[in-house]
C-alpha cells in the first residue's frame, strides 16, 4: 500500500508527476522511467493500493501505468485534469469514479484496464480523451453526465479509436438528451437514461 502525503517538506502536492509510479516504461509513461532500476518496477508493479491527497490537482501522464496489482484507488474531489495513459493497463482495477471537479480526461487514461467493469463520471467531467476506456473488454455499466461535451476520436490509418470501445455487453447510463446519449446512440453503444436505471 502507498499513501501520498499532502505535503512534502514545505511543499504541498498538487501534482503527481509523469510516469511517477509507472510499473513499466513506455509511451505512456514517458522518458521520466529511464531513471528506474529493474527492481524499483518490479516492486512498484506489485502495489495493490494508493491513498492520494485531497491537496492534488493533476494525475501525470502514465503516473500509474502498469501497475497491474492495483486494485483500489480513490481520485480525490479537487483533482482537474487525468492526463494521458494515467491508469494505462492497471489489469486488476474493477472500479473507478472520476469525481466532477475534474474537467478533462486524457486519451487512453484508463485504457487496457482488463477487469474494470464499472465507471461512474460524475457531474462537471466536460471532456474524454480518445481511449479513454478502449481495451477494456469487461466494461458493463458507465455513468455519464450532463457536463460532457466532448468525446473524442482518434482517426488511425485503418482505423479510428474511440473514447469507449463498443462491446455489446457494454450499457452507457446517460441523462435524457444529453450530448452523451447521443454520442452512445451514434456510436451503437447501448444506451439507458438515468431515470430507467433504478
């Protein structure tokens, strides 16, 4: 288990750094894991939980990728932005709330994440990146919000990466007429509004 202090030193944290706990080097984790002994990924590979700080804002480019033991972390209320490949194949997470203070998440932030089944973004998310969620083929239930008004597409040469996967085991809980309705219509991901889900 890891817990990240609110401060260090004289320093609050706000930001957890590219590839800053990264189980592997790679594109999403950036140059930054150059730095790593063989051995310092291994043990970082077997992390099971992190505890983050409410004092943070920003969750780094591939901060986490691989680390495919992790199975509970919480993303505090105040974080802004997930960048890309933050949560980038952590194989063993089965759940994640994306709180509504943050505003933007990035391209592939929680791609590859074998075992996640359900994601709930609340109220205030306006943007997913292209994907976010692609890859990750036991997704059943995604909560989408109002807020949204941006799900992007990344265009390929043979094909286009969405910000979710279509899967027909997949059902997006969207409000009635939201952008986010529509965008699962267009898409052909089932859709339920907010109001049949209970």
């Amino acid at each position: 288990e890891v817990t990240v202090p609110e401060r260090i030193g004289k320093s609050i944290v706000t930001a957890i750094g590219n590839g800053a706990f990264a189980g592997a080097s790679g594109v999403g984790a950036g140059s930054v894991t150059a730095n790593f002994t063989h051995e310092q990924m291994q043990a970082r590979r077997k992390i099971t939980k992190i505890t983050l700080p409410k004092t943070l804002k920003l969750i780094g480019r591939g901060a986490f990728t691989f680390l495919r033991s992790l199975k509970n972390i919480t993303i505090p209320d105040g974080v802004e932005e997930i960048d890309a490949f933050a949560f980038d194949d952590c194989d063993s997470l089965t759940e994640i709330t994306v709180p509504g203070t943050v505003k933007k998440i990035g391209m592939y932030a929680f791609a590859g994440c074998d075992n996640l089944s359900v994601v709930k973004i609340c109220e205030g998310v306006l943007e997913i990146g292209a994907g976010a969620f692609s890859r990750d083929t036991s997704l059943k239930k995604v909560e989408l919000p109002e807020s949204l008004r941006r799900m992007l597409t990344q265009k390929l040469r043979f094909h286009n990466v969405e910000a979710l996967d279509f899967s027909s085991s997949l059902t997006a809980y969207c409000p009635k007429g939201s952008y986010a309705e529509k965008y699962c219509k267009e898409k052909g991901i089932a859709v339920k509004t907010c109001e049949e889900k209970i």
